[in-house]
C-alpha cells in the first residue's frame, strides 16, 4: 500500500502567541511546527504502515524552511519526502494550494492520501476536501478511526452529535482529527538518519496537469482586503448593581453575545 | 570556529524539549513529593531510544553523538532533575564502559538489553570509606574455579535496586608500584537477582528524591569468570574514565537545572508586580538575570565542549572536569538567585525553582566533587 | 466567467435526520440583510430525502424562494450526491453569494463545491457584509462595488482579515454556528418551491455508510469546554459549589475552578485553571468569586469573553474581565441561573 500525507509547516499558535508592545501579533518570535492534525494524520498512516505495511511518503507546500517538517516526519518513520517550493506558488489561497499539492500527486502512487482536518493558521479545513475534487477521488472528512478492509477503507467520520462508519474504495482522500490519536515521538537516532535521506524538490515545472491560472497569489479568487492583529484587551466594564440588576446586565451581556 | 548547532541537533533538543515538557514536567512535583522512582518516564523513554543515544546501532542503540546524549540529560534536567541523573548514571556509568571495555560476548548480552532500554543500567565503586579516594576499597573478589566471590557493600548507588545491571568494583589483589604495595582493583558485571546480592536502607536524600540511592551488599556473591569487565587489575583505570564520561553527563544535568531555574524566574519577573511594576522592571533583578544568563551560556559551552571532545579525543579528563566543575557551581548559584527572586513563592513547594535548588546541591558532589574536579584540572596545570 | 449573470443570496439549508439544523435559519437571517442591500431576494437549497415539506420552515424565516432536490440518495449526508447536488444547482441557477454553515457537513460540503464550480470559499465567517473591493479605491485597479466582504479569524482567533472574491462567482462563505441572528418566524409564511433534480448516478466517489452511531455527552476536561464556571476561595466551601455547578449546567458548561480551591481540597487538580493548572480558553469564562492572581489570569486570559463576579471592587480580575459584577455571589449566582433558564426556555 502506498500512502501520501500532506503536511504543513505552521506558527506555533498554541504553545504561546507572542505579542508587539503595539499589541500585534509577533510573527518573527514565534517558533514553527508541523500541523497539529497533519501530525495526526502522519500518524494514522505509520500506523497504517506498522499494521499492514505500506510505503508513506510526505508532501509539503511552503518556503524552502518547511523541508524541516519533512525531515521530522520521516524522523518519526515516513519513507519519502516531497518538498513543492516556488515563488510562483506563493500567496495562494485554499483553492489554488489544493490545485498545486493535487498536481504534485498527481506524481505520485497511492491508495491511499491522508491531510489534517485544518491548519491552526488558516483554521479553513478545505485544503483536504479540494484536493480530492481535483484528483477526482472519495473523500472522508474528520475521522476519527481509520481500518483497511481489503481494497477499502473503513472510517469513524465525526459529526457534532453521531459519528458515521463509512465505507470507500481506494484510492480515496481522508481529512484527520488530532484527536485521531497520539502522534509518537521522533527518536534521536531517526533525526539524524533523516538528514542523511534525500529530499524530493519539486518547482512549477514538476506540477502535473495545471493551469498557470489557478498556481500562487494570481490563481487565487479569494483576495485579501484587509488584515489586522486582533488587539489584546484589557478591562472590559465593571458595574456595581443589586443582584437582580447584576443577573439583567449579565443576561443581556450573553444575549449580545450569542451566548444564549 | 562555528558555536551553531547542527539542524540535527536542533530537531534533537526539540524532541528532548518536548518529551520533557509533555511527559516528564508534569510529574516531577510528585516524583520529588513522594521519593518514588519514575518507572513509567523511564519506560518511555526506553521506547524512544533515550537510554541508548550514544550507543551504536548495532548494540541497539541511537548511534548519536555524546552531544546528542548531553543534550537529552540537559533538557530532562531542566524540568527534573531526578529524571535527568536516571539517564545519565545508566549510560554513562553502565552503558560505557561495557561499550568501551567490554568482550564481544558481554556487549551482546549486556550492552544490547541496556541501549534498547530493557534493562536499566547502575555504577557501584563509592564505598563508606572510599568515595573520592577509590583506593581505600574494601569490597574483594576471589576467583574460586570458574566464579569470582564477590564480598563487601557500595553505597549511595544511583539507580539502585531499580537497575538490573551493575558495573562493580573490587579488589582482586595487590601489586607493588613504585616500592609500595597498592590494591588492585578489577570491574565486573553484576545482574540482580544474583544469589547473595543484596540492597541495603534506601537514601533520604536533600534533592533528586525520586532518583533510586541505594546501598548494595554483596555476600559470597558468585558471578562467571566471564563477568570480569576490560582486564584484571585494570579496575582504577576503567572507573576514572568511566566517571571523565559521567561528569560529562552530571554536567549536562547540572546545566539543565540552572536552565531550567533561569527559565521559571524570567516567566515570573515578568508577571509578579511589587510596587506597581512588575519585578523585572527593578535594575537589580535586570542585572541579576543578565548575571545568571551569562553564567548559564558560559557552563553551556564547557559542557558541549567536553560532550564534543569525548566524541574527538582518546582523553578528555580535564575537559569533562572544567564543564562540571563549572555547570555545577553555576546551577547552585543561579537556582539559589532564582529562590530569592522569586521571594516567598520561591521557598514552597508548589513553585519548581525551590527543587531544582535541592536538586542542584548534589551536582557538586557526586562523580567527584567540586574539589575533586579543581584537583584533576590543577594536576593537568602542574604536571 | 459572465459575473453579471449570477444574481442572488443562495442559502443551503442543512436538515439532519429531516430536521432542519438552527445554522441554516440563522443563515437566512444575515442572508436578507445581504440581499436587501443588493436589491435580490433569499433562495434557501434543501437537499434530502423526502424534505419537501420543510420548505414553509424556511420560509418563515426569511427564505423567498426554495430549490428542493429531493432523492432517496440525499437520505444522510455523503459527500459526493451532496456536492453534485449543490454543485448542479449553482450550475443551474448562477447565485451571487452561497452561505453554507461551518459545520462538520458545510465544511466537507463547501470545500468540495467551491473546487467543483471552481471558485473561492471563506471559511468560518463571523462577519458578513456587502461593500467595495478594494475598500478604497487605488489608482490603477478598478474598484469593484456590492462585493461580498468575508471576515475571520484566523491564528487561532489572533488575526483577524477580510476576504473578497472579487472575479469569480459564486462568492460563497461557510458561517460559524451562533454567530449570525435568525429573524422572527413569520408565522404561517409559505415558501415558493421549486423542484430540481440533477440525476445521481452513484460511482466509487458514493462510499457506503455502514452505520450511524449517535453519541451521548461524556464529561469534557476543562480545556475542551466553551463555557467554565469557575470558582475560587470566596465560594466559601465545597457544598456551595452546587450553585456553580447548576449554573454550568443550564448553559451546558463545565466547571473548574482556582487554586485555592484545590489547596482546600474542594475540588480535584484536573479542574484547576492557572500557571500550576490548565490554560483554558472557552468561548465563555466566569471567574467567580476568584480575587485573579496573577497566577491564575496566566491560565484564562485567552477566554473569548470573561465574565467576573466579585464582592471585592478591586480584586485584580476586574482588569481582565469584559463584564464585571461587583457584588454577593450567593445572591446573584442562583438567581442567574433562574433568569437564564427562563431564557433558554422562551427561546426554544
């Protein structure tokens, strides 16, 4: 079985958001890792690897730095990396990243492709599904098991109140939860065999069956109008009432919010 | 002359940063509480390959540099100390000299099990009445037929009792050197569960107190012929470059406590307010940190520099004694001024700064004390 | 790409188990905000299986027109006949903007059909407004007017930006759940329906659900919850933690608390918030009775709103919270309970 996982370099929003004295976000100061659901998604198919055996190899779509989280990736056990940088690929949103990472699959074999669920930078969870328009194949968004039966998968697919046990041919595309699992540890000794492997480094030139049209910041029809830092707060309102004003202020408060 | 990091030494102390942040922070309050030995961190950490970074891969282990293992020591350290000791006094007192002198045949049965993490490794040369002075041993061991007996006790064993594999030391004869008759002192291997051999009261200790001290009592214990370490008679030899490796590793755990405090008091200068500012707004504890940081990165490159020069040089005595000597006395400095900037807060126990100070205390003296450390380096100065 | 031939706000209208899911109504209310200002009208999508009837609900809650495509391939959501049946309405019809909710089916449906009739898709909108791309005009580019302008978060809620998608139509946005205001239902409204049916032929793309598995609340670690209730030394002792925990559970939230309470061994350690606790950031965060060490701010000051209730006027935690109550927690906590309760009921 071959598997392809799709993984991106991110900021480290969680472990700590850094700010300007300004209050904006201090991009600079933060340090980089591998995805959090992508990790899930590597995850889930060393496993894959580990039961059944299969061959994994990882794409990434970034600057030059982000060979880094394919280093990581094949420290933990994936077999091959794929790096796909050019500055032409640059500014593109969800549509034209899936476009660029379908054409660098296209490339490649596989039964199966696994993505995470979303990006903690971009929190959008449409790169999996597009890519999978694009390649024409199944896809089963958030899932939270993943079983091979035969030329199938069988996947737990998490919705808000149920889950579905669902059923697809390969080749096909699953999105993954960090809740999937618990991504393992990289061991010392797989660091430093992973700087000794080679890395597959694909350009514009490498994409198999795409438009100019629909690459980098050009082939993106979504556009950014305006971007801004949210400002820290600080003290709100602080009112002094009887309780029963208090319980009134707090209600409406909620109801403005959409608490209730 | 280039002070960067590798990227694959950076990926590795992310590792050991995150393993330690993840798995092994959140116990060390407890460990340290309740003197329990933590089991299942080293468990884990067997399964990573931690117990095994420098060891080559084919005696199961990582195949990494001893800057790589320095590191690890360093980051576990930072969050606990104890922790840290656990894997320094298993590779670098256990795994290493049956790496270095070890047959064949006892690398395969012994080496292999411990880099893998199956089996955890201990150090026993101290004695009550032989500490730094390895001369003044009184354990024996008598070949009788195909076994050596084993008589006498270590104490202050580090891992003792948890670890299945000894490295001991004792007297197997006397020789005459230079007119005088001197011991002569010979290593062997010893696994628990050897009939006569025996763990005596477990240590109350001022810090590490999840790390395993024990005494061993050794009573007509009898081990193959096989089980002699390296050559007969060649015991001082093999303990005094067993411990220029260990005080790579107790300086890379002393570094790692310093760190670690370092990294607790920037957070909390930063939130405490006194007076209406926060404390790191007051130039004496601006200049207090910048103290401590410059201490810290000073003991840093000792330690990487020895690490560097085990990996290089056949002979690193004075390396490995500069960097602990130095690491050690910085981590009792910066961990006692991160007590005090820390005020009341840093003398209880719900803050970590007040155990890395106790965990810090021993650094300057196990695996030879500060004293013992200026007398190796004066030695080298003078000879 | 002919712009101008794609008119309309075009809603999809999700149903779950053939009950229509409160995102789809509060769609429709932001939808006729949209189109008022681009002088259209509001077309709800309803795809299933025998889901006609909900049409009129629709209706009442703003939708001017309905297009039903109903198939027995429709009966619970799979991906690929929703994409293709969403995918051919867009074909068929040209809408201007298409919302759909940011839930676990819009957002495997959206991305799906973005791709398919090749255009962009905003994901998460917490606002939505109709105005000029690029907000001012620059020399040299045509400033575009009556564009979608997409808001959202985005670095984990730390930025905030505004998309556009400006040359390709639909314009479509998936929508957070409860941001958007539903419209009061106008009673006994009936919608205009009309019936569309693109043909499913099912291929590898139709994968098979093997079983549906509903699942119960299990309780949640206080790092997961949206709403906390949290509880310090000035709740007085573990009994009164009662009021908190009836609060908790009228707005479905989950209680945590100091570490006071903890040292008191009023409450367990997995609930403690703070720097020798979790780091928590629910939608909602009550700090009651909680003075707001330093410590324990470190643990909550991410919360998206911070409501504070304190008999001390200068207790620290005022100066991180959105809404301050000074006053007596005993008095006012229960009765808030009761007041929210009524809420919640009217509303239902």
């Amino acid at each position: 079985m071959k598997i392809v996982v799709c993984v991106k370099q991110v900021p480290d929003t969680a472990g700590g958001v850094k700010f300007n004295p300004d209050g904006t976000l201090d991009r600079g100061a933060m340090l980089t890792i591998m995805n959090p659901d992508d990790k899930a998604g590597l995850e889930a198919a060393l496993r894959l690897k580990d039961q059944y055996g299969a061959e994994v190899t990882v794409v990434t779509m970034g600057l030059p730095k982000a060979e880094e989280v394919l280093r990581e990736a094949m420290a933990m056990g994936a077999d091959k990396g794929v790096l796909v940088t050019d500055r032409v690929l640059g500014g593109a949103d969800t549509w034209a990243t899936s476009t660029t990472l379908a054409g660098a699959i296209r490339n490649l074999e596989y039964d199966l492709i696994i993505t995470g669920r979303q990006a903690i930078d971009g929190d959008t969870a449409q790169v999996g599904p597009q890519i999978s328009e694009h390649l024409d194949i199944p896809v089963i968004s958030y899932a939270q098991d993943i079983k091979i039966e035969g030329d199938s998968v069988v996947v737990e697919r998490q919705y808000e109140d149920r889950y579905h046990v669902v059923k697809a041919k390969m080749p096909c595309l699953i999105t993954a939860l960090s809740e999937l699992n618990e991504p393992r540890y990289m061991t010392p000794g797989g660091i430093f065999d992973a700087y000794k492997q080679e890395i597959t480094v694909w350009g514009r030139a490498d994409l198999k069956d795409v438009d100019d049209a629909n690459l980098g910041l050009k082939g993106s029809p979504t556009k950014i109008a305006k971007a801004s830092d949210k400002v820290r707060k600080g003290a709100g309102e602080k009112v002094s009432l009887d309780p029963d004003e208090s319980v009134s202020y707090i209600v409406d408060k909620l109801k403005v919010k959409h608490v209730i | 002359m280039d002070f960067t990091l590798s990227k694959e030494h950076e990926m590795a102390r992310a590792l050991f940063k995150e393993f330690a942040e993840k798995e092994v922070k959140p116990l060390a309050q407890e460990v340290d509480e309740t003197e329990v030995f933590p089991r299942e961190t080293v468990e884990k950490m067997a399964k990573l390959g931690f117990l095994g970074i420098p060891v080559p891969k084919e005696y199961g282990g990582q195949g990494c540099d001893p800057l790589t293992y320095a590191m690890c020591v360093e980051e576990l350290s930072k969050v606990c100390g104890t922790t840290g000791v656990i894997v320094s006094a298993h590779t670098s007192l256990c795994c290493d000299p049956i790496m270095t002198y070890g047959t064949e045949e006892q690398k395969q049965k012994y080496l292999v099990p411990l880099a893998k993490g199956e089996k955890l490794g201990a150090f026993g040369l101290t004695e009550p009445g032989a500490g730094t002075d390895a001369q003044g041993q009184q354990t024996k061991a008598v070949l009788d037929g195909e076994e050596w007996v084993l008589n006498g006790s270590k104490c202050f064993i580090t891992n003792g009792k948890e670890a299945d594999v000894y490295v001991i030391f004792a007297i197997t004869g006397t020789v005459e050197k230079r007119g005088r008759m001197q011991k002569e002192i010979s290593a062997f291997i010893v696994e628990k569960g050897t009939p006569g051999f025996t763990f005596g009261t477990k240590e109350k200790k001022m810090g590490i107190r999840g790390s395993s001290t024990y005494e061993l009592i050794f009573t007509d214990c009898r081990i193959p012929k096989e089980n002699l370490l390296g050559q007969q008679g060649k015991g001082f030899n093999i303990a005094m470059h067993t411990l220029d490796g260990g005080r790579i590793g107790i300086a890379s755990q002393a570094l790692g406590l310093a760190e670690g405090a370092l990294d607790n008091t920037i957070a909390y200068v930063k939130e405490r307010k006194q007076f209406g500012r926060a404390i790191g707004a007051f130039q004496n504890t601006q200049f207090q940190l910048a103290d401590m940081a410059t201490k810290v990165e000073a003991a840093q490159l000792l330690v990487y520099k020895a690490a560097m020069a085990k990996a290089t040089q056949k002979v690193y005595s004075v390396e490995a004694a500069k960097a602990k000597l130095y690491a050690a006395e910085v981590a009792m400095e910066v961990t006692t001024k991160a007590v005090q900037l820390h005020g009341g807060y840093g003398y209880i126990r719900e803050y970590d700064v007040e155990r890395m100070m106790r965990d810090a205390k021993i650094t300057e003296i196990y695996e030879g004390t500060s004293e013992v450390q200026r007398m190796v380096i004066s030695g080298a100065l003078l000879k | 790409m002919n712009l101008e031939e794609y008119k309309g706000v075009y809603v999809f209208a999700q149903q779950v188990d053939n009950e229509i899911s409160s995102i789809a109504f509060e769609l429709l209310g932001k939808a006729k905000d949209l189109a008022k200002d681009l002088n259209t009208d509001v077309t709800a999508v309803l795809l299933g299986s025998g889901v006609k009837e909900l049409a009129d609900q629709l209706a009442e809650y703003g939708a001017d027109k309905v297009i039903v495509v109903d198939d027995p391939e429709l009966k619970d959501y799979r991906t690929e006949p929703y994409a293709h049946a969403l995918s051919s309405v867009i074909n068929q019809y040209k809408p201007e903007i298409m919302l759909v909710g940011a839930t676990a089916i819009g957002r495997d449906l959206g991305p799906r059909v973005s791709a398919r009739v090749a255009t962009g898709l905003t994901a998460d909108c917490t606002v939505l407004e109709i105005g000029d791309f690029p907000l001012q005009a620059v020399p040299g580019q045509e400033q575009l007017h009556n564009q979608l302008l997409m808001t959202r978060p985005a670095f984990g809620g730390n930025t905030i930006a505004t998309i556009a998608c400006p040359y390709n139509r639909p314009q479509m946005a998936t929508v957070r759940a409860g941001v958007m205001q539903k419209i009061e239902p106008i009673k006994g409204a009936k919608a205009n329906v009309e019936e569309y049916n693109p043909g499913f032929t099912p291929d590898n793309k139709y994968v098979e659900i093997l079983d549906i598995v509903k699942s119960v609340a299990e309780t949640v670690d206080i790092m997961d919850a949206k709403i906390l209730v949290s509880g310090g030394r000035g709740v007085g002792s573990p009994e009164n933690f009662k009021i908190l925990e009836d609060l908790a559970e009228v707005l479905g939230g989950t209680v945590s608390c100091s570490r006071a309470v903890v040292d008191s061994g009023w409450k367990p350690k997995d609930l403690q918030v703070g720097q020798t606790g979790k780091t928590v950031r629910p939608n909602v965060y009550f700090a009651i009775g909680i003075s707001g060490a330093i410590q324990h701010v470190a643990g909550m000051e991410e919360s998206d709103i911070i409501v504070a209730i304190n008999k001390d006027a200068d207790a620290p935690i005022f100066d991180v919270a959105d809404y301050g109550v000074v006053g007596d927690l005993n008095k006012i906590v229960p009765k808030l309970t009761e007041a929210l309760k009524a809420e919640i009921a009217a509303a239902k």
